[in-house]
C-alpha cells in the first residue's frame, strides 16, 4: 500500500480525545483520554476522579488487581452509552498533575 491509499482506508480508528470527566459528551465521544486518582476498586470496574467529577471505568478483573487505589493513571477509553470500557491504561504517578491540568485545560 501507498501512503495515500493507507490515508484513505475507509475504516480509520477514531482518536482518543482528552477529556476532562464531566466534558464526555456520549452523543459526540468515541474514544476519550482520562487523567485522574482512582478512588475506589471492584471486581470488573474502578472509580476515577479528576477535579471536574468522578467515573466509573469497567475493565477486566486482572487489570484492576495490578491498580492500588490513590494511584494516579491515564485511560484510554471506548464510550459506550452510559459506560466507559478502558482499551489502555497507563501508570501516571510520576506526573505533575497541576502542570498537566494548566497545559491542557485552563
């Protein structure tokens, strides 16, 4: 395939936009980006909260067991209805969450 062809192959994988929790618009998401502090664990879920609300997240149980609560991570996220269902989730315990949120959402 050719650069161009690969341009226009007609099933592109929509991007994930960063999100703050209370902006996800379910009518116009398909895939968010979240940054946030995760609050609470259950069995095939966990609770994320940035400075805007919290979320619940479902993902499978063997992910959650390798999450320990207060940790600070990045989804990448389907949006599905009313659910959230995690594709990638990446450890962001070493951000600076004040610096993060200046650069992105003030």
């Amino acid at each position: 395939m050719t650069p161009s062809q690969i341009m226009d192959f007609k099933y592109k994988r929509a991007g994930a936009v960063r999100r703050q929790i209370s902006k996800i618009d379910k009518a116009k998401d398909i895939r968010v980006r979240l940054v946030g502090k995760v609050v609470e664990k259950y069995n095939e879920s966990l609770l994320l909260e940035d400075e805007s609300g919290k979320r619940e997240i479902k993902m499978d149980s063997s992910t959650i067991q390798s999450i320990n609560i207060g940790e600070n991570i990045r989804v990448f996220c389907r949006v599905l209805e009313d659910e959230l269902i995690v594709e990638l989730l990446q450890d962001m315990n070493n951000l600076d969450l004040d610096l993060y949120k200046k650069a992105f959402f003030s």
